[in-house]
C-alpha cells in the first residue's frame, strides 16, 4: 500500500492510501485527501463521476474550499452524473461554487435511472493525472485507490466514452420569462 503525506485545506496533514477499500467514511476521506492533494499538485484536469453523489462529501465546506484554492486559469473540472437531483437538493455550498466558476466547472448527464430504482453504468469515480479513486460497488462504498497509470488510463477512457454520449447536467443558471 502506497501512502503519500499531503496537508489539507486548514494545513492539517492528511494521507492518501493507494490500496483497496470498504465503506462511506473511508470512501468520502479518500475525496477528501485526493481533492486536497489537487490543491498541492495544480493538476489541471479533476473528473468527478457518479450516478448521483449522493454519498460523496461535495457539500462540505472544506471540500468547497479545497475546490476553491484548486482554481486557476487554464483548469477545468467535469462533473459526470446521471441525476444532479440530490447534488440540487443537498450540496447547496457545491451549487454556489458552480454558478461562480461555471466557465471552469463542466457537468455532464449520462443516462437515466431504471424503473427498479438502480441508475445508469455511470462509474463512481474521482479522476486526476496522478490519481484514481474508484467506487466498484456503491452500496458497500467498496472499491480502489490508486496511482497506476494503466487503471487511470482505463478508467479515463471509460469515462471518455460516457462524456461523449452525455447531454448537459446541472445548469448554472436558469433562464427563462
């Protein structure tokens, strides 16, 4: 298992811990530390995919604030969901950052839930150059992070595959009469 020290947001040291894992709190921790490792590598590109981050930490104010110090010209950050309905109705601080950088924050829609409740192939996935949290099964929050080139390589095609089938998601703002 790899480990790498990084601080957080409040310049509280943090780890991110290549390996497999299980369950929520360990799942949002690993979006935590990988959002704030962005901060102190300026990687230019994070993809953020879910079916509906129902379970992430998006509406934490250190995670916004990790997305806030994040920001800079020539940086770009997608987000891939099947439904934004939750992200609406619970990750307001997240909605708020998204109208003020809507010209770096690009949300992406990829299929629809099924009548049986479940959602779309939509993997659950926070994507950077260097690394990859991947949610195999959402229910359990059981799944792999890890800084393998090949597995990134992988999953960014994956990814890629579904962008290019996605429609818009999440407006910035709603126009209308």
């Amino acid at each position: 298992m790899t480990l790498s020290r990084v601080s957080g947001a409040a310049g509280e040291p943090t780890a991110v811990k290549a390996g497999a894992f299980s369950g929520l709190a360990v799942f949002q921790q690993h979006v935590r530390d990988v959002l704030a490792l962005a901060v102190l590598q300026q990687w230019s590109v994070i993809v953020l995919s879910d079916p509906d981050f129902a379970d992430w930490p998006l509406g934490e104010h250190a995670v916004v604030k990790c997305l806030n110090d994040w920001l800079r010209s020539g940086r770009s950050i997608t987000l891939l969901a099947s439904s934004y309905e939750f992200v609406q109705s619970h990750h307001a601080r997240l909605i708020d950052w998204r109208r003020r950088w809507d010209h770096i924050v690009t949300c992406r829609k990829f299929g629809n839930r099924n009548a049986a409740g479940g959602t779309s192939t939509v993997p659950s996935v926070v994507w950077t150059p260097d690394w990859v949290v991947h949610r195999k099964v959402i229910e359990t929050c059981a799944g792999h992070c890890t800084q393998s080139a090949l597995r990134r390589a992988e999953l960014r095609e994956s990814l890629n595959n579904c962008l290019k089938q996605s429609s818009p998601g999440l407006a910035a703002s709603v126009l209308g009469l």
